[in-house]
C-alpha cells in the first residue's frame, strides 16, 4: 500500500513537472530543433566548405620561378627547358597552375617575402661519390597556405620529372627502366566489411557529439526543476506538499531523465542518417561505400541506445546535483561551464587510436560510455564489457540522487545566503570579521591553487628542480593566507591552530605507521595496474633530486608539503566543507582532492587514502598540528628511502618487495591494522565541540 501511495506521488511530481518543462520553448528547441536541425547544417556545411576550400586550392593559379639554372644543364640528363614545360604543363590531369617566371636567386627573396610569387626552386650540382647530381631546392613560406600549397604542388611535379629522367638514363644505357623503376607491385586490399568502415568514422564522432548533446538536453530541464523553483518562489511551495524530498526529487529526476533520453535518441537517429550521407559524399568513388546493410547495425545500435539511456540517467542526476547550488539561472549557466569542459574532456578519449577498452576503463564515468559506442560500431561485443557500462551508470546515477535528496534536506543550502556566496569578490570593508570560508570560497581558492601548480609550478620545477618545487610549495601555502586575510577569517579556527595533546602525537605516529604499511601494499597492486605510470612519478622525482643534498631534500619535500599542503587541505578547504557538509562527506570530499592534487591516477588512490586520514584526525582533535607532523612522516620515509636504499633495505626489507609473499602481506596488514587502530583509539572518542561559525 505503502509503495502504491509513494509512486502516486511520485507520478504526480512527474506529471507536472514535465507538463511545465513542455511548456518552455528552451527545452523543445534543446530536444528537437538541435538534433533535427542544427547538426544537418553543421556536417552539410563543414561539408561543403572543405570541399570548396580544397577545389579553391587546386584551382587557383601558383606564380613561382626557377633560378637561372644553366650552369647545371647536362648534367645527369638534366634538360633546364624540359624542366620549365613540365612544370609550367597545363594539360595534364592536375587541376592547378604553376606559373613560371625567371628572376634572379635575389631578387627571388625579396619577392617570396614580399608574396610577389608563391615559391621558388634552385638547381645545384653537388658533388657525391657516385659523380655529380642534381639538386632541387623549393623554397616557400610554411605560414601562408598559398605558398605551402604550391610547395606541394611543385614537389608532385618535380617528382613526375624525377622519374621521366630516371627513365631516359636507364634507356640510354639499355637496361629495363620499368622493371629497375618499380620492380615490386605494392598494392592494399581492405578487408573490414563496409559497415565496419562506417562504424569505424562513425565511433570516431559519435560519442563526442552524443555525449555532449546528453548534457545540453538535461542541462536545461535540471536548471529549470532546482534553480528555477529557487528563483521563482515556488520551491517552498512544492516542500509543503504532502510529498517526501525523494518522492519530490525522483519525481524531478524523471522528468529531467525524460527529455535527456529523448534529446538523446532524437540526437542518435540525426547523426547516423547524416553520418551516413557524409560517408557516401566522400566515398563517391568506390562502389562499394553504398553497399551498406543498415540490418547489420540493428544490434549495435540496441545497445548503443540501452547504454545510451543509462548514461542519460547518471547526467540527469549530475547535472541537478549541480545545479541544486545555484539560486538562479544565471549562477546555474555558471556552473555549467566547468561541468560541460570535465564531460568533454572526458568524451575526447573515442579519438585516442588505439585505446584498450579495459574493464577499469569501464567502470570510468563518460569514458565508458565513449569507448563503448567506439567498440561497439565496429561490432565488437563484449559483453561482460557491456555490463560493468550498464551497472556503473545505473550505480553512480543512483548516488548521485542519493547524494540530490541530502541536498534538498539543507534547508541551508536550499534557502540560506551563507556559506553559499563568494566573499572574495566582495569588498573588503564589507565583509564581518571572524568565522571560516564559505564552501564556494574554498572551492574558487582550491582551483586558483591548482591553476598555479599546473601553469608557474610546473615552469619553475623544470627550470630551477628542487628549488622550483619550494617555490611551487609557497605558492600554495600564499593563496589561502592571501584569501584568509582578505576576506577576515579567524586564522586558528580557519586553519585548526590548536595544540594537540601529548597523547595525540603518539596517536599520529601510530596512525601513521599503520597507514604507511597499507599503502604499501596499495601501491604493490596498483603497480601491476600503473606501472609505466608509476615509472614516470619515479624518474620525474629522479630529475628533480639531481645534484641535491639530504637535508635540502628533506626539508623541501618532506617539512614544506606538510606545512603548505596541510594548510590548504586540511586548514582553508576542510574547515569550509566540514561547516557545510556532513563530517563523512567533507572527509571523503578533501581527501579525494587532495588525490587529485597530486596528478597522477596512481597516486590519486594512495595519497588520497592518506587524505581521508589526515581529514579525519583533524575533525577528531581539532589540531592541524598533528596532520603536519604525519605527513611529514610519510614524505620522510621517501627520502630515506631515495638517499640511503642499502641502509633502509636492511633495515625495513619489505618496504623494496614489489612482489611480497602472501604471509608478508598477511603480517603487514595484521601490523597496519593494530597501529591504525591504536593510534585512532589515542584520540580524543569526541569531535571538538565548539560550532565553527
């Protein structure tokens, strides 16, 4: 009974909520007018325009010269006239002209970078040690496309009169000059099925374009539902109904889910018919490019559609996700530039050649769905492959609902201005003194950081080594101090400046330690998996240690990352989330990034392990303190490690077994367990109390 009631109302939610979306001409001219209109004229006309940028190169007349190449005449055969009437030939089958003129090799600079002519070729007689020969030099202007194409249309000339004076030598000397010519037929027979062919130009473009107009499709629907109930005034409204939040927002997630799948099948059933016009245009000279048995591809398509669905499930409930933070349409197109740039990024994998299609890469978010249409078009079918597409999207779509109705329960997300607001951008005098950042703060300070790693911070690296990277360490430490100072935050509760107990340093050591032999054997497995990624972490730390010393290293890698990093992951963006968010949520959330920082997929995993960590035994004592000296820690062992292998094998022989034993990985996994534990149990059993406001 219960169940009957909650789809009632869940129907009804859908009902009006599509009712209203198929009221706005936004959504019908994103679902229809797009897909049906907009990419006919967008392949018809790219089309059209290189056919006739291509028919304009050919037809266009060339002006170029030859140097005065008398001096050269005879030799090898070389006929100066025979030269000029090949080159200047209009008959031939070529479409283009070359028009000669005979200007001095000075003057023929100067008239090149004048664009007075297109090119021009000199003819020398080198000496080599089979006698005198002949050598053609073009000269042309790489940056103007007149001038490069004449290049390449004298290089054809030249080489048809390469081969009729080839001819004439080996005649005079009465030897066979076709068969010492071309004494092997070289010639290629394509045995991909003419569908495969199609498959394969079509799995080349489809799921870029698919993908992106998924997103387009449940952008505008998902803005309208979240953002446009907020600035409308609607959404208190629709909370007193006698609906629950995930009633409400499955109800919602339908109707966004809707028309992304129908903008998605509108979208597939456009391209294909024009993709198969494409195809036949630029085929029109084998018969058999037409000779396609559109029957064939009905499987394909099936799951192509299927899976297709799926993923417009897990962008549905992405997209409101993120659109559920903004308050209005214009803050929601906003945030739809950074999704829509991650999607795309994402979608570029279908034109990476050669990419295995790995059941890791399956279970990877939009690339899966990209590779999955690349292989499927070819008639590749795996179907363990099919299935991990199909459950990882229904899976992640379902969290992120879960993840939706969390939000729709914060009434402070929902109505609150606080926390919410970018304060940055907010005049000084303005701002009240006190608190922590806001989550949108934290955010835009986290992003700016990570620009500046990737943009100064790898220019200094590679030009000052180790140096570099402490100069790269300072940048991140100066943008949340810079931010925290503008914006007048408190700086002990900002940045968890408070002194531990001395119970809770031994519970860090042993924290650490514990956690230190887990990833070990983390990165033992994820070796195997990564291991030319792990090769290249490895010689990049190489080259930047050359020439340094032990305490040099030791105080930039290990003691600066724990004082900047710590100050911005576990100080500036943890205080913000954990004000915000669940404690669990802003834990696995920091951690996470603090995996992505470090841009690698092999450390993402390890050092983003240590994050959860590090995140969560700040949120137990309060103390940053302790999070500095464990990373510390970690990132000393690293060096020991790198300065003095003999000693530390002796020492610690497990640390250099990349293929331990299954009762080593038994005794560390017992040994990381206990210290783990222990050291957990040496905190304080309670958060500390005191609300950051």
């Amino acid at each position: 009974m219960k169940t009957s009631v909650k789809m009632t109302k869940i129907k009804a939610i859908y009902k009006k909520e599509m009712m209203d979306l198929l009221r706005d001409k936004k959504t019908l001219i994103m679902m229809l007018v797009v897909p049906l209109v907009i990419y006919p004229l967008i392949m018809m006309g790219s089309l059209l325009m290189s056919s006739a940028i291509a028919g304009s190169l050919q037809s266009d007349e060339y002006q170029i010269a030859v140097v005065d190449d008398r001096a050269q005449e005879g030799v090898n055969g070389y006929d100066a006239a025979a030269l000029r009437a090949l080159l200047g030939d209009t008959e031939d089958a070529l479409e283009y002209h070359l028009k000669l003129e005979e200007i001095p090799e000075k003057s023929c600079k100067d008239a090149l970078a004048a664009e007075e002519i297109d090119a021009y070729i000199v003819v020398e007689a080198k000496d080599t040690e089979d006698g005198r020969k002949n050598v053609f030099t073009i000269y042309y202007l790489s940056s103007k496309t007149t001038s490069s194409t004449a290049a390449t249309m004298i290089e054809e000339k030249l080489e048809r009169y390469k081969e009729q004076v080839s001819r004439q030598l080996l005649s005079e000397l009465g030897l066979a000059s076709e068969l010492l010519l071309k004494p092997v037929e070289i010639s290629r027979s394509d045995s991909s099925a003419n569908e495969e062919r199609v498959g394969s130009m079509l799995g080349m473009i489809l799921p870029f374009l698919m993908i992106s107009s998924i997103l387009l499709g449940a952008f505008y629907p998902a803005v309208d539902t979240t953002a446009g109930e907020k600035e409308r005034g609607t959404l208190e409204t629709l909370l007193t109904l006698p609906v629950g939040n995930d009633e409400l927002i499955i109800g919602k997630f339908f109707a966004v889910s809707t028309v992304a799948v129908a903008s998605a099948v509108l979208n597939l059933v456009s391209m294909l018919f024009m993709s198969m016009y494409f195809y036949a245009v630029v085929q029109t000279d084998d018969a058999q490019a037409l000779q396609v048995e559109l029957a064939n591809f009905v499987p394909a398509l099936l799951i192509v559609v299927l899976c297709t669905v799926a993923f417009a499930l897990f962008i549905s409930a992405v997209t409101m996700c993120v659109t559920t933070f903004a308050k209005s349409f214009k803050e929601a197109n906003n945030y739809a530039t950074p999704l829509m740039l991650v999607v795309m990024f994402a979608s570029f994998v279908a034109f990476v050649p050669n990419m295995e299609f790995t059941g890791l890469l399956a279970a990877v978010p939009i690339v899966n769905i990209s590779l999955l249409i690349s292989d499927i078009l070819v008639f590749e079918y795996n179907f363990s492959i099919i299935m991990i597409v199909l459950v990882t999207n229904m899976v992640y779509a379902a969290l992120a609902i879960v993840l939706l109705i969390r939000l729709y329960n914060s009434e402070e997300l929902m109505f609150g201005e606080e926390g919410t607001s970018i304060q940055i951008f907010t005049g000084r005098g303005a701002l009240k003194k006190g608190g922590v950042p806001t989550l949108s703060d934290a955010v835009l300070v986290l992003a700016a950081s990570l620009l500046l790693l990737l943009y100064v911070g790898s220019v200094v690296q590679a030009r000052f080594l180790l140096w570099g990277l402490l100069m790269t360490q300072l940048l991140i430490l100066g943008v949340p101090l810079l931010a925290s100072w503008y914006t007048k935050k408190e700086l002990r509760e900002t940045f968890s400046l408070h002194a531990p107990k001395p119970v809770w340093v031994l519970g860090a050591v042993l924290s650490e330690m514990g956690c230190y032999l887990l990833i070990i054997l983390l990165s033992s497995l994820l070796g195997s998996l990564f291991e030319q990624d792990i090769q290249a972490v490895n010689d990049t730390m190489d080259y930047i240690l050359e020439g340094a010393g032990f305490v040099q290293a030791l105080l930039i890698i290990a003691l600066a990352p724990a004082v900047c990093e710590e100050a911005l992951f576990r100080g500036y963006f943890f205080s913000a989330a954990r004000k915000r968010l669940r404690p669990a949520a802003a834990i696995i959330i920091s951690g996470a990034v603090f995996g992505i920082y470090h841009l690698s997929l092999v450390k993402f995993f390890t050092t983003g392990l240590l994050g959860v960590l590090f995140c969560y035994v700040v949120y137990r004592t309060g103390s940053i303190f302790l999070t500095a000296l464990m990373h510390f820690l970690n990132n000393a062992v690293a060096v020991f490690v790198l300065f003095y292998p003999e000693k530390m094998e002796r020492l610690f022989p497990f640390l250099f077994h990349e293929n331990p034993s299954a009762a080593e990985v038994c005794a560390l996994v017992a040994v990381g367990v206990v210290c783990l534990g222990a050291g957990l149990w040496l905190f304080n059993p309670k958060p500390r109390a005191k609300q950051i406001n």
